[in-house]
C-alpha cells in the first residue's frame, strides 16, 4: 500500500529536476510554506527521483521507486518528529520507531495528522541521523534524508558535540548525500541551520490538483461522509492536510484564541486560565496550544504591518519569542500552569 501520489507542485518538481539533470542540486534544501501543503511528499518525490534507475526518473515502475513509494528504500531516510522514548535509547531502538512510524504512514497511503505538540526530533534521532550519514549508500548512487517539521528539532544545549556534528552535516555533506528539511515555521529554526541550506518556498496545491486529491478513493474513505468536495476545498484552502485533524486542530486553535483573549484579563484571568492547563501530564496538549498561539501571533504581526501598525506587529513580534522560549521549557519537565502564567504576564506587558 504505497504512498500517494504528489498532487500539484509541478513547477518546483520540474526546477528540481532540471537542477538534478545538470548536477546542480544542491545538498542542503529547506522547503517551507504553509502547513499541509504537501512539503514532506515533495521532498520524498524528490528522494525517489534520485533512487529511480528508470527512464524519466522518477518511473515509478524501477526496485528504487517502488522501495521509496513503500518507505522502505534503504538510502531514502524520513525523519521527522516523534514521542519521546523513555531513558536514552540506543540507535537500534531510535532506528526501529522510526522504521513503525514510517510504516504507519505508508499504510495509510502517506495521510496523517500533524505531530502533537510533545513529539519532536530529540538528541537520540540526531545521534542516529549522523550514523546513518557516516554509512555509504546500500542500494542507490547517492543517500537522502528527509527531516519533517524541522523546527521540532530539540536544541541541544547539554550535548553541543551532536549539535556541532549534524550542523557540519549539513554544511559540509558527505559526499552523494543530501538533505531536505521541511517547515512550516522557518523562523523557529536555529540561525546556524538556516544559514546552511538554500530555502525554497512551497505554495498552496491549485484547485484542480485539490479537485484530483479530492477524488483519490484512499481520501474519500480517510475523510469520510459529511461534508461536499467544495467545502473540503474552501476547508483545506491550498493545504491537502489541513483535512487530516481537523476537528482537533479547530478545538486547539479555539484555546489559542481564549489563551490570547485572557493576556488581557487581568491576573485573576491569568491564574484560571493558567490552571486550566493542566498538570506536567498535560505537556502534549498545551504544546499544541503553544503552537496554534505561535501561529495567530504571526497572523497579527503581518496583519499588522501591512496595515502600518509598526508598534503592534512589533510586540506581536516579541510575544513569538516568548511563546518559543515556552515551547521549550516544555521540554524541560516544566508545568503547564506555570508557563502560562508567566506567558500570560509576558504577553499582557508587551501589548501583543
């Protein structure tokens, strides 16, 4: 049950491929764009293209596409973020999650949700991700790796020597190696990894390719009754995976939005709304919430520059900053009550 196919992007496959023809990819890429616009399946068509031993790679039909299609190809490597694993597992285990997550998303033909707030790319993923760049490739000319939502990689203050080696990874690639990162939240990503790729922005899918994902029959059973391609199409707005979820991202961003409401409330607001973020065991929820607030706070910042609202975009600016430094105590075994407090003060002294 392989992947489906890429729907649309066909102006950046065609680019990429004309850049591969004349040996002028280059080794390092970040694409970016909106979420659920397809970045993931973009970088592994371009995977595929590289493993294809076909004609007009990518064939679709050659061992190496089949293999990628399958996400089973051993030069074709998909990272991206997953729960934590308790203790500090050895590269077996990291390598054999990964292998049953990439298998979970195959299965369902490559259609999943977005990671939950408390998954990420953590110290033993990049540990294994430098391994497996060290190792010639096994099948293929040339090895890939794929980082899904990059902006999950977890900073890596208490072992820097990692954090030095995967950066030189992508600086100085080994050879036949390349790497694709994707995000949706290029700002959140390291200064020292965007400055080493070359940024490529994906957009929204057009309307007759979102008519064409519409009609595939693994969707239609994935979404299911209820609703007409045409709402489907208004829904997913150019982003074929904002129909994935979409019920629990609407529930997050209607919290984000009372999150935000209550900056303004006063402390007594601050403290009820802070202490109906749960206890440590709530992490992954309030992480999503983090999230969707992140995203309205980018929504009011470029809202309110186009408008000349210098002072406005600015603290909505500032209140990100702050939102990001909470996202990553999160990961430090921090309680949600507490964070929000203090985001909440933050939010509220900036004005945003």
């Amino acid at each position: 049950m392989p992947l489906l196919p890429l729907f649309g992007h066909q102006t950046l496959r065609d680019g990429f491929a004309e850049r591969w023809r004349a040996g002028q990819l280059p080794a390092s890429i970040l694409l970016h764009g909106p979420a659920g616009v397809g970045k993931q399946r973009l970088a592994l068509w371009l995977g595929q293209m590289l493993m294809c031993t076909g004609d007009n790679a990518p064939c679709g039909e050659c061992q190496g596409c089949r293999y990628a299609l399958a996400g089973q190809h051993p030069d074709l490597h998909w990272i991206f973020p997953r729960p934590r694993l308790k203790d500090d597992p050895g590269p077996d285990e990291a390598s054999e999650d990964l292998e049953q997550a990439i298998a979970d998303r195959v299965r369902d033909h490559g259609l999943y949700k977005r990671p939950g707030g408390s998954e990420g790319i953590y110290l033993y993923i990049g540990r294994l991700l430098v391994q497996q760049a060290s190792l010639t490739p096994a099948m293929a000319r040339c090895k890939m790796f794929v980082i899904g939502d990059a902006e999950r990689m977890v900073p890596q203050a208490s072992s820097p020597e990692a954090a030095n080696a995967f950066l030189k990874l992508l600086e100085e690639p080994p050879a036949s190696t390349t790497f694709i990162l994707t995000s949706s939240e290029p700002a959140s990503l390291l200064p020292t990894i965007r400055s080493r790729v070359v940024s490529f922005r994906v957009p929204r899918v057009a309307h007759d390719d979102m008519r064409r994902f519409l009609a595939e029959p693994a969707v239609r059973e994935r979404l299911g009754p209820g609703s007409t391609d045409e709402e489907r199409e208004r829904l997913a707005d150019g982003a074929p995976g904002r129909l994935l979820g979409h019920e629990e991202q609407a529930a997050t961003f209607t919290r984000a939005r009372a999150f935000l409401e209550a900056a303004h409330g006063g402390r007594e607001k601050w403290l009820r709304t802070a202490f109906a973020q749960g206890g440590k065991g709530a992490r992954g929820a309030f992480s999503d919430v983090l999230d969707a607030v992140s995203v309205l706070l980018h929504e009011r910042a470029r809202t309110a520059a186009a408008a000349g609202r210098d002072q406005s975009a600015l603290a909505a600016a500032r209140a990100v900053r702050a939102v990001e430094e909470a996202k990553l105590a999160t990961l430090q075994n921090v309680s949600p009550q507490l964070l929000s407090a203090r985001l909440l003060r933050q939010i509220a002294e900036l004005g945003a």
